[in-house]
C-alpha cells in the first residue's frame, strides 16, 4: 500500500540534491525531445543560455521580461503568506494598467514627473480595489478566494476589450480596436538602456521584504497564513488584516500594469499583462515566497522564457516545440517541490512518521 507522508522538516542539503536531480532529469527528458526533431541538445540549451544572457542587449531583453514578473511575483507572495491564494494576478495588473491610462490619457500634458507620480498611485489603488472585492467577500462571508479572484481577471480582460472595440477607441486608427498612444510625458524613462522599472522592481524587493519580516502588520500576515484560531487568540484583528495584506497584494500587481503600459506598450490593451499574472504564481511557488529568492527565480524564469524564443529563430523551432521545452523545465522543477515536502512510503508501518523525522529529512 502506498502513502503519501508529509516531512516534518528537511535539510538544505537534501532540498539541494532534490532539485538538482529534477534539472538534470528535465535536460535528459527534454534532449530526447530535441533529439527526435534532429537537433543537437547541447547546442539548442547552449543557445538558450546565449539568447538570455549572451550580450547587453538580449541581457537587457531579459531583465525588461523579469521586471513585471518580479513586481507582480512580489504581490501574489503577500497574499500567499496568508493564505489567500490569489489567482487574480492577471485582472490586477489590467486593471491598474486601465487606471494608469485614464491619468495619461485626461492629463496629456501634465509635467512628466507629476504624471507618473499619478499614473503609479492610480495603477495601485486601481489593481488594490481589483484585490479588494474578493478579500471583502473572503473576510465577510468565507467565499473561495481562488474562483473569485479567477473569474475577475475575465471581467477585466472583457473591460478593457469593450473599451479597445468601443468607448475609448481610436478615432485616428483607421478602424482598428485600438485605444490612443500615450503621450511623451507618460512614458518611463530609460535608466542604463532599460525603463525605470528596474529600479522600482529593486525597491520594491526591499520594501515587501522588510515589510513581511520587520513590520507588525508583517507579523499579523503571517500569524493568520498559519492559524486563523493563533491569529484570533493573539488578538489580530482577521478582516482588517486581510483586507489591508490584499490590498496591498492587488496594488503590486496594479504597479506592474502601469509600467508594462507606460514603458512598454505605450497604451492600454488587452495584451498588456502578457499572462505574467499565473506566470508570477509559479515563480512565487517556487522561491517559497521570499522576496530575496522571488528576485533570482524571476531573473532566471525571463531567461528561460527569452531564450525559448531565441532558439524559435536560431533553430527554426515551432513556437509549440519551444513552449514544450520550456514546459518540461518547469514540470519537473515543480515536481521537485513535492519531494522536498511529501515522502511516498510503502507498507502500512505506523513508525514511518517517526522514523522520517529522526532522519531529519
């Protein structure tokens, strides 16, 4: 009889080893994959680390993917922290790009500072009410967080549609579902060849770190991500918490909307969150939400997902093969994740439990 047992606790070690194992598994599986469309493994992997970091400029290619990843990675934690499994990312981040764009396109030409300074509060505030109603609803009746949080991304998505194909559609644009270009003075500025965004995607690094380490509200966040009935006999204060840590969860994601819009597409679409926000589920999953780790993982998740398109043009790879490619990395990465945590044991031996944690495993 197999089970399924839960590890008390396991070493750094062996959570090394594990994930190392799951790589190297996933670079034999998906060079037998490469090998049977007549390619070199080798060559294509070497060729993805090029495509990512090669040069300044793919470099700078991969840090523009990883600066939303990051930020938005950074607002799915906090919610994840309490338990509040936010799988609105996506609705957030158009939602605070839609708010971003009501500032830019009212006040065309409002000094640029004063502008963005506008278009960042209202991107956060913005994706933070997004946030806000599935957090109500969670603190006020117990709703399931994921389904609301879900389906409000595609309230979101059909918004800005309406508003593509209807109210703010471009006169000028010869007929096509497009909403005006931003003005000059809504456009981020370029710091070392890439937008400002990077530096914000930093601060905020040290901002959400300090906050859910050092700070009492921190603190509460986490008490009531471990127990409701810890946090209550504490004295935390359950719906105010969780509305104020969802709040701030949906405004990262906002912030990220705004700088995906106003650096990067130069308006609001559709397109804008590009599906970073279920993206940025994984990557928080994986760095275990720590903000330092979120950092890397974001970095590294750009480069796999830039040099997944490098190699499409290097090798003439169908887009498909290089999204299985890319795929099978992260399914055996997040397979790992089970192994850390879980043991399947065999047999019906009640010492199994004991015996796993006195390995320490």
């Amino acid at each position: 009889m197999l089970r399924i047992v839960k590890k008390s606790e396991i070493s750094r070690r062996n959570s090394i080893i594990i994930r190392t194992v799951a790589i190297i598994c996933a670079l034999l599986v998906v060079g037998i994959f490469i090998f049977s469309l007549g390619l070199n493994p080798l060559k294509v992997y070497t060729s993805m680390i090029e495509g990512a970091f090669g040069s300044v400029l793919k470099f700078k290619k991969t840090i523009i993917k990883a600066i939303p990843l990051l930020i938005t990675s950074l607002g799915i934690a906090v919610a994840f922290k309490m338990q509040f499994w936010n799988i609105g990312g996506e609705g957030q981040i158009i939602m605070g790009a839609f708010s971003a764009a009501f500032v830019a396109l009212t006040f065309p030409n409002m000094p640029k500072p004063v502008l963005l300074l506008l278009m960042a509060i209202a991107s956060v505030i913005g994706g933070g009410l997004w946030a806000f109603v599935p957090a109500f609803f969670k603190s006020k009746w117990g709703t399931n967080e994921t389904i609301v949080t879900l389906m409000m991304n595609y309230i979101a998505i059909n918004w800005v549609t309406y508003l593509q194909y209807d109210l703010w559609k471009d006169p000028k644009a010869m007929g096509f579902p497009k909403i005006p270009m931003f003005s000059d003075n809504a456009i981020l500025p370029k710091v070392l060849g890439v937008h400002i965004g990077w530096i914000i995607a930093l601060i905020l690094v040290v901002l959400v770190y300090v906050f859910m380490n050092f700070t009492k509200k921190g603190y509460e966040i986490s008490v009531l991500g471990e127990s409701e009935k810890t946090a209550q006999y504490a004295g935390i204060n359950i719906k105010n918490t969780i509305i104020s840590a969802i709040f701030i969860s949906g405004g990262l994601c906002g912030l990220a909307g705004m700088i995906q819009a106003s650096a990067i597409a130069n308006t609001l679409s559709v397109e804008v969150s590009g599906g970073v926000g279920f993206t940025a589920i994984i990557v928080t999953w994986l760095a275990s939400l720590s903000a330092p780790i979120i950092l890397g993982v974001s970095v590294l998740f750009a480069g796999l997902l830039q040099g997944g398109s490098y190699i499409q043009t290097v090798f003439g790879i169908p887009e498909a093969a290089a999204q299985v490619v890319q795929g099978a990395i992260l399914f055996f990465v997040l397979g790992s994740e089970f192994f850390i945590k879980y043991r399947i044991a065999f047999g019906d031996d009640k010492n199994e439990t004991s015996k796993n944690i006195k390995e320490g495993q």
